[in-house]
C-alpha cells in the first residue's frame, strides 16, 4: 500500500538550518588548507658550491696577523725600495677560486707560492698600478705612478718577482707565533685565467691590501690562501689562541721596525759654504777662477742629512780621503 502523500513530503524537505550547518562543515576544510598554507616555512636557495663556511673565529685571526703584517711589510718595503711606503689591511673574505680569479684585472702581475710545512700552494697578486712603479723603483727611477695597461716583459717580469719575494719574507715573520711556514715563490704568470692549480670552487681565504708608495703610485696587493690548505692549523687560529702570541708578536715587529730602519741608506752632506752669482758671472767662469764663500775658515760647517741642518763639523783629511769631525749637534731642526 502507499504511503500518504504529507509522508513522502516529509522525508525529502530538509530543515534549513541543516542545510546551514552542511555548507558550513563543507567550507570549513579550506579554512584549514588556507591556515596550514600560511604556516608553512620559507624556502631558502641553499648555495652547494659555498656550503663550506670559514668559522668567523678564524677570519678574525687572519684579520690580526694580517694587520700585523700590513705595518711589518710597510717597513721592510720603506728599507726595499728607499721610500716612504705604507700598507693597510683593506678586508679578509670568503671567495671561491673562481670567484678571486674572476676579479683579478689582466694583465697583472700573480705569482704562486709554497707554504711549507703546509700542503698546497697560495697565490699572490700585484695589480699593474703599483707593479709598475715598484718595478721603476728598483730600476733607479722615482716609482711614479703610472697609467699603463700592457703585457709585463720578461725583465719586468723577473723584477717583479724580486718584489714578491720581500713580500713573502716578510709574510713568514707574520705567522711566525703560529706555525714556522716558509712562503716560497714559484711562478709568475700575467694572466689569472692560466692559473689551473687550485680547483675552481675551492673555498680560499683572500687578503686585500692596499699599498702606497710616496704618496703618489698607490695599488692593491691580494693574498689567495685554500682553506684546506690551514686545516692542519685550524685549532691555532682562534682567538684565544692568538692572544697568547699577541705580545710576543709585538716584541718581534718591534725587533723588525728596529733592523728594517737600521738598513736604510741616508744621504748626508757637508756643506763648505754658498754664495750668489749672477748669470752673467756665471758665464764667465773658467778654470782657475776662485770663488769666496759665506763662511770663515774657522767656522764650522753644516752637515745635513736628507737636507736638514743636524750636525756642525771642523772639516779635514782622514788618511787619503777629505773628512769631517763632528763638533755639535744643531738643536730644533
């Protein structure tokens, strides 16, 4: 029999606050994707190449031994070329190889090196703007600055090799307090891009300096060391650890100013005596002429070093040679 017909109405309609509560359960699991969506974490590139990180501890204390070395290398420089020279610590930084080779200019003047007891091998590298008026310097010029961009010649070369040779002696006393390594120059090469002796993404420790001569030429020298190559003597470049040796580096730079200073050459004169002439004089002068000075016979004369009034001095004969004798020193000059 069928049912009635109010029945079957019954069991279809549904009551619309159920209808409510069904939208409602049916919106509420975006809700919840929306909420997990905004929870989830940044993602961040991680960089494989450069994963390897150099404990900033460590860079510290390179960051020390180069300050050092920066005022122990101005000095065996001064006395090296007979100039005033000056060298600062610019940064100490992570880089690839390829990264510190690709910021190399070419042509320059790099050179590798051994560190011995140490494995491996280290670079460095002199850009042409003070390679060039080093190179002048120790050829008897004046090591003016100089805007040039061309090759190095063979000459040029080996000179600047003599260059690099008193950087990395002096590069030997700077780590001194923390292992005896001897820097010994090995090749030198124009172009950065022939340098095949380190992988490219090896993680290298690079030291910049800049360094001034005169006042006038001015360039910056760069310092290339893989840091596995320090693994060995990783645990002695904290900064606990160079602290310990702080004071007795200070001592050994002050030993260092004391035998660099002692080797530079002054020039000294003694001065007979002036007098002005005019041109016309000048023109005339002959052989036998005599000429009469500002000073006495009696009087002392000035004796000057680098140009400034020093010493005051009887001159006289030593043995086969003419001399002087030292009589007083002039004060305030």
């Amino acid at each position: 029999m069928a049912p009635p017909e109010d029945e079957e109405e019954k069991v279809e309609e549904t009551p619309p606050e159920e209808v409510v509560d069904e939208e409602t359960t049916e919106e509420a699991p975006s809700e919840d994707k929306e909420e997990d969506s905004e929870e989830e974490p940044e993602i961040m590139e991680y960089n494989f190449i450069r994963s390897g990180r150099i404990p900033e501890e460590q860079r510290n204390t390179v960051s020390l031994i180069y300050s050092s070395y920066a005022q122990a290398v101005s000095l065996s420089l001064s006395a090296f070329l007979r100039a005033s020279v000056n060298v600062n610590l610019i940064k100490v930084e992570q880089q690839t190889f390829s990264e510190y080779i690709n910021s190399l200019a070419t042509p320059t003047c790099i050179c590798s090196f051994d560190m011995q007891p140490l494995s491996g091998i280290g670079l460095i590298e002199t850009n042409p703007s003070i390679s060039f008026p080093v190179i002048d310097r120790l050829l008897g010029g004046e090591g003016a600055a100089k805007e040039e961009a061309r090759n190095f010649t063979e000459v040029e070369t080996a000179i600047a090799k003599k260059f690099v040779d008193q950087l990395l002696t002096t590069l030997d006393s700077a780590w001194k307090y923390i292992l005896n390594i001897h820097f010994s120059a090995q090749e030198v090469q124009t172009n950065p891009a022939f340098i095949r002796s380190v992988p490219q993404q090896e993680v290298c420790i690079t030291i910049t300096l800049n360094m001034t001569v005169n006042e006038d030429a001015t360039g910056i020298i760069t310092i290339c060391i893989p840091y596995v190559n320090l693994d060995p003597i990783a645990a002695k470049l904290g900064t606990q650890q160079w602290g310990q040796y702080s004071i007795k580096q200070t001592e050994a730079i002050q030993q260092a100013h004391h035998r660099n200073f002692s080797k530079i050459e002054l020039n000294l004169s003694a001065i007979l005596g002036s007098t002005d002439l005019t041109l016309l004089e000048v023109l005339a002068l002959e052989p036998g002429d005599i000429i009469s000075l500002n000073q006495k016979a009696k009087n002392p004369i000035d004796i000057r070093i680098e140009g400034a009034n020093k010493f005051k001095a009887t001159p006289g004969i030593w043995g086969k040679f003419k001399g002087i004798s030292i009589t007083s020193e002039v004060k305030g000059e």
